[in-house]
C-alpha cells in the first residue's frame, strides 16, 4: 500500500508547488527518531555489503528501511540501496527508492541529491515527461558539477517531450557562463537541439534576444540563414549572413556561411542558352528516364541550347536537389523533368520557391497547383477519359457504361476519371467490378458483370431450374449436377451497357476479352460475320454487343504477324475496340511522320511511345521559346504560359489556366486489318 501512495504521490512532489501552493521543502518532516536498534542493524547491512555479496548487502539495507522506516537509520538505509541501484543501472529500483525517500522525509539531508538522481533514472528509463517534471523545479536550488548535469539532462528531457522551445532556452542557458572544455560540451549539446524541431518562432525570439557577445549567436545566426534559404527569403538572408560575416568572421560558421552568400548570389545568375533536365538514368526507371533524354536530345538538336541533365536514381530527395543545383549553380534558365509523382512533387516545391519554370512530364495529381512556374506536358487521365467519353457520348450516342479496373492506383485513378467523365455528360454507369492486378483469369469478374454470378438473387433462374429439374425426382445426383448446370447456363445474361472501360495494359485486355465471350458478350459487332456466326450458334437474332474502351496502355508493339500485339493475343474479341492515347506513330500529321522519321533514322525498330513522343514536344516547346532570346527566367515562363496551337508530334498544344498541356488526343479503333485512327467529327451532344 506505500508503494502505491509513493507513486500517486509523484507527480505533486514533482511540482513547483504543492496542492495548497505549499513549497514542499518547508512542509513538516515526518517525525524521525533516532534508534540504537536502527544504527545497529544499518552497521551491520553496511560490514554485510563490505564482506558478503553486493546483493546480499542491496537486500540487507532494504530490510532495515522497512524493519525501522521511520529512523534516521532506516532513512539511511533506503538512500543507499537507491544509490547503489542507481549505480548498478538498475533505474526502476534507484526511482522507487528515491522517490520514497523524498516523500517519507522531503527535509532529509540527501533529498535533493535523491531527486536529482531520480530524475537522471527518468531519463535513463526514457520517461521524458517525468524527468522533465522533476528536475524542473530542482535545477536552480543546486550548483557545480550536480546543476550542470541537471540543466543538461532537464535540455534532452524537453526536446525528448516535444518542448523544443524549453529546450532551446535551457541550452542557452548551459552555455552562459560556461568556459573552456564546458563549454565546447554546452555548444555541442545546443547544436543538437537547435539541429533538432526547435520552432523556428522560439528560435527567432531566442535569437533577437541574443547579445553577439555570446558564444552561441555565431550558432543561432547561422541556423536563421539557413531557414531564411529554406523559406527561400532573400532579404533577410542576405542581411543576416552579412551580419554572421562581419561580426564573427572567425567563427566555425563563418566559412559554410560565405559558401551560402556566394551559392544565394548566383541565383539571378543564369545562362541563356542553358536548359536542364532532372531524369531517372539509373534505378528501375532508368530505361524511361533514357527514352525521355534520347528524344530531348532529338528536339534539341541543331540550336545552340545546352541540356544539362542530372541523374535522380528515382529519389525525390535526390530529384529535388538536382533542382536547386541546376537553378544556383548551372544557371539553367528552365528545367524539365521529373518523371515519377514522388520526385515531381518535391522537385515542384524547389522549383516554385526559385521561380525557375519546371516542365514535368508526371501525371502527379495538382501537380501544376503548385505555383505559377510549374507545367505538365504529359497527358493526364482526366484528359483521356474525357477524350473516350466525348466521343463514345458525342458521336456514338451511347448512354450506359460499365468499368472493369485493376485493383492498383492506376486502374481507381483512370476509373474515377472515367466515371466522372460519364456522369459529367449525363450518362450512367451501370456496373463497376475489381480484379487484383496480377489475376489471369477473369471467369468470375465477366459472371458479376452481367449477372450471372449471384444467381439466387433471379427469379427466371428458379424458373429455368424448375424446367431442368422436371421428371428427375428418382435420379442420381450427376443428373441433378447436370440439370443444375443446364439451368445456370439457360439463364440469359444482364447487359445494360453499351460500353466496357477496361483501364489496364493491353496484355490483360487480351485475357479479359475472352471471359466476356464465354458470358454471351458480344464484342467484335463490326465484324458481320461473326455476328451472323453468333446469331446462328445461339438462335437469337437481336443480339446486344458491347464495345470495349480503354487508354493508352492499350497500345502494343508489332508481334511477329506485324498486327499490334493486343490482336494477336486477343483475337477477334477484341476487335471493334476503342482506346485513346496521346500518340499514334501512324498517323497522317505532317508532325507527327516529320518526328517518326527523324526517330527512325536514328534509333530504327526502337519501340516509340508516348512518353517519347511528349518529350521531343517538350523540347521542342522549350526550344521554340529559347528562339525568343529571353533574358530572364521570368520571361521564359511568360512564354510558356502563353504557348497556344504549337504544332507538335503528339498534336496542337496550348496551355490552359492551370499550366496543363492541352491537345486533342487520338481515338484509335482496332479493326481486322490493325489498328486504324478514327477521323475527328464534332461532338454532337
């Protein structure tokens, strides 16, 4: 039971005060006595930990505390086993002791040594909060060596508790007054915590509060130059970083603060015919990052413009300092690139505080919301759902949809997309269903899609499976299986929608097709004859046919027949499909044959994509504002922003508000003789 109150009271002997705003060294002691019996059993604890084991003399001085606990020897006994406990690094045991120590007898002549080491065994155990708490109001009541180790473990204790401002204060504290190799220690530990979340408010206060006298304001002041680079505030950071230079140019800041004021410098700096690229050349990227720069490289070719490019490896981190490398040091006048949504966003950030133009080719979601310098060239997934839908609604006419997506960000972001495409035209979406990503077979998904998965749930089929079942009430259960099987496959399938939106890589539609087949869905309608083949096989005349959509993963390299693989693996059932992509290398733009052509002098049968084909648009884009001879970043900006109708391999493209290139895409149809662009009409709703 005294352990329990010892701990509940712990936290009031912690404080400051006690409950009746009482300092608790001028409370009452408890009455101790002073017992012949005690000192003899405590002299004896005392020769048994001389002669006998450590452990044996541990136990012997806590059995005279508890044999006499309210004795000047008892006392005794009890702050010694807290110290050798404390000694022994067995802190849980040194905080017990102790702690009971104060609060049978907070006017005990080792009291405050008592709290002190309880507080350095809080600390130890990791116990901030506590720590704090007790070596709080102790710190000024002690002096020497034992105020030095409590300002000091009172300093880790704060910044452990989150109290990074306390923490700062103290630290400042420690090293005032502080000389030669205690000093060296103080400044070391106040590196740490300044290193550490210190609030740049406290750290702002701590330092304008600061005398330059001080041996910690070469610290502060440095530390505030590097929040003012990070805040990108070139006033401030100037004048503070001349400030640090001339009022201690000795100091150990002063040099990595010359290097900041001479790297800030050669921000205005730049080189007109200088263009950067921050690119992933090595890592699980690196062939992507090499298709992006070979087609740099291609648009680029013939001026006299500079492309510097840096190799991210695939890291943001990385990514973001080549950024401010090639703005501060390269002097590049616009950089392009990333490539993957993590590095763009935080090479955005980097590029938005310099103001250098960064042109991305990310499909990082708001990426371009970042800031007035931030474009996009490549072609989003809003714009290619938006492009399937205009069509399918504007000129095809239908009205209902189903979706059939990967169960990855790619397939929810593109089925999203292509949902609020719909619904924004007034169309429905009548079934969604979900695959895992490296699923093979789609037997299931195709049986949910039009109802014939969950067949409990349908009348007709209890009214098939009463047919079947008829005259076999004395049969064997393999006839019961087959009349069940018959009944199931009699059921007509559900098919509300006139199109399938299937957002994944060819290679999966070409398995997908199929399934859908054998659930009586029709997808090749433009074929004649295979309709008048289905009519005949199943003696229905008014079939409902479905069209299948998907984006530009669909597109497929040449197989060994030289038809796109997607129809060689799939066949006829994936004929009559539709997809989009922001590339077509067939296409009868001048543009886009002029880029074919100088590709293939140059890399021949080397797949051309699209993230090719929008990185030549990119450089070419670049290129066409470079020829204005801007001077300034700012003016190379203005221009982006202003680029209407320039004609590129991937189409017309201008810039909208928000910074995004904006192009009509392509609509590609898959038909028995490859894949054909279909011929642009106007919307018609």
């Amino acid at each position: 039971m005294r352990s329990v109150v010892a701990s509940v009271c712990l936290v009031l002997l912690a404080c400051p005060k006690s409950v009746r705003g009482q300092d608790p060294a001028s409370s009452p002691a408890r009455a101790v006595e002073k017992s012949p019996a005690a000192d003899e059993a405590l002299a004896k604890a005392i020769n048994q930990l001389d002669s006998g084991t450590r452990a044996d003399g541990v136990a012997a001085l806590v059995d005279v505390h508890k044999r006499f606990p309210n004795t000047v020897a008892g006392q005794d006994a009890l702050y010694r086993a807290g110290v050798l406990a404390f000694d022994d690094g067995d802190f849980q045991a040194a905080r017990q002791r102790f702690n009971q120590l104060v609060f049978e007898n907070p006017l005990h002549d080792k009291a405050k040594d008592a709290r002190l080491k309880s507080g350095l065994a809080a600390l130890e155990l990791k116990q901030h909060r506590d720590a704090y708490q007790t070596l709080q109001p102790l710190v000024d009541s002690l002096s020497g060596d034992d105020r030095r180790l409590a300002e000091d473990a009172l300093a880790q204790a704060a910044a452990a508790n989150q109290q990074y401002g306390e923490a700062l204060k103290l630290g400042l504290k420690a090293v005032d007054g502080a000389q030669g190799p205690e000093l060296t220690q103080a400044l070391g530990r106040l590196e740490d915590v300044v290193e550490t979340k210190t609030p740049f408010i406290a750290l702002a206060e701590a330092w304008h509060d600061l005398p330059t006298s001080n041996p910690a304001w070469p610290l502060l002041t440095f530390k505030m130059a590097r929040v003012y680079f990070h805040l990108r505030d070139w006033p401030r950071l100037d004048e503070t970083l001349k400030k640090l230079l001339a009022t201690a140019p000795d100091s150990p800041y002063a040099a990595e603060g010359k290097a900041l004021q001479q790297r800030v410098a050669r921000r205005a700096q730049v080189k007109p015919k200088a263009v950067g690229a921050v690119l992933p050349l090595t890592g699980k990227l690196k062939p992507v990052g090499e298709a992006v720069q070979r087609s740099l490289t291609l648009a680029l070719k013939g001026s006299d413009l500079e492309l510097v490019v840096k190799d991210s490896q695939g890291d943001p981190s990385l990514a973001a300092k080549h950024v401010e490398t090639l703005a501060l040091e390269e002097g590049v006048m616009a950089v392009i690139g990333p490539l993957s949504p993590d590095e763009t966003k935080r090479a955005a950030l980097v590029a938005e505080e310099l103001q250098v133009p960064l042109i991305t080719l990310s499909k990082a979601e708001d990426v371009t919301k970042v800031g007035p310098h931030i474009f996009r060239t490549m072609v989003t997934s809003e714009q290619q759902a938006a492009a399937l839908v205009d069509y399918t609604m504007g000129t095809l006419g239908y009205k209902s949809f189903a979706v059939l997506y990967p169960n990855i960000n790619f397939g929810a972001e593109m089925s999203n997309a292509f949902w609020d495409a719909v619904e924004k035209r007034g169309g429905q979406i009548r079934g969604a269903e979900t695959y895992e990503h490296d699923q093979t077979t789609f037997t299931t998904e195709a049986k949910k899609l039009v109802g014939r998965y969950f067949l409990e749930d349908r009348y007709d089929y209890y009214e098939k499976l009463k047919d079947f079942r008829e005259g076999l009430d004395n049969a064997d259960d393999r006839k019961r299986r087959h009349a069940l099987e018959k009944a199931r496959d009699a059921v007509d399938p559900i098919i509300d929608f006139e199109a399938l939106f299937i957002p994944d890589l060819w290679t999966k539609v070409a398995l997908v097709a199929p399934a859908l087949a054998v659930e009586e869905v029709v997808t090749n309608a433009c074929d004649r004859k295979d309709i008048e083949r289905i009519q005949k096989t199943t003696g229905k005349q008014k079939l409902k046919t479905v069209t299948l959509l998907g984006p530009s993963t669909w597109s497929s390299p040449k197989g060994a027949s030289g038809d796109p693989q997607l129809i060689e693996r799939g066949g006829k059932y994936v004929l009559c499909s539709i997809f989009v992509d922001g590339f077509y290398e067939n296409s009868d733009r001048p543009q886009t044959k002029a880029y074919v052509q100088a590709f293939r002098e140059l890399h021949r049968d080397a797949q051309l994509t699209l993230v090719d084909a929008v990185a030549y648009d990119t450089g070419g884009l670049v290129r066409a504002v470079m020829d204005r001879q801007p001077k300034t970043r700012a003016q190379v900006r203005e221009a982006l922003a202003g680029t209407k109708a320039y004609e590129g391999a991937t189409g017309t493209i201008s810039f909208d508000e928000q910074r995004e290139a904006q192009r009509p895409l392509f609509l590609l149809n898959v038909t028995p003789r490859g894949v054909r662009e279909i011929e642009r009409k106007p919307p018609q709703g």
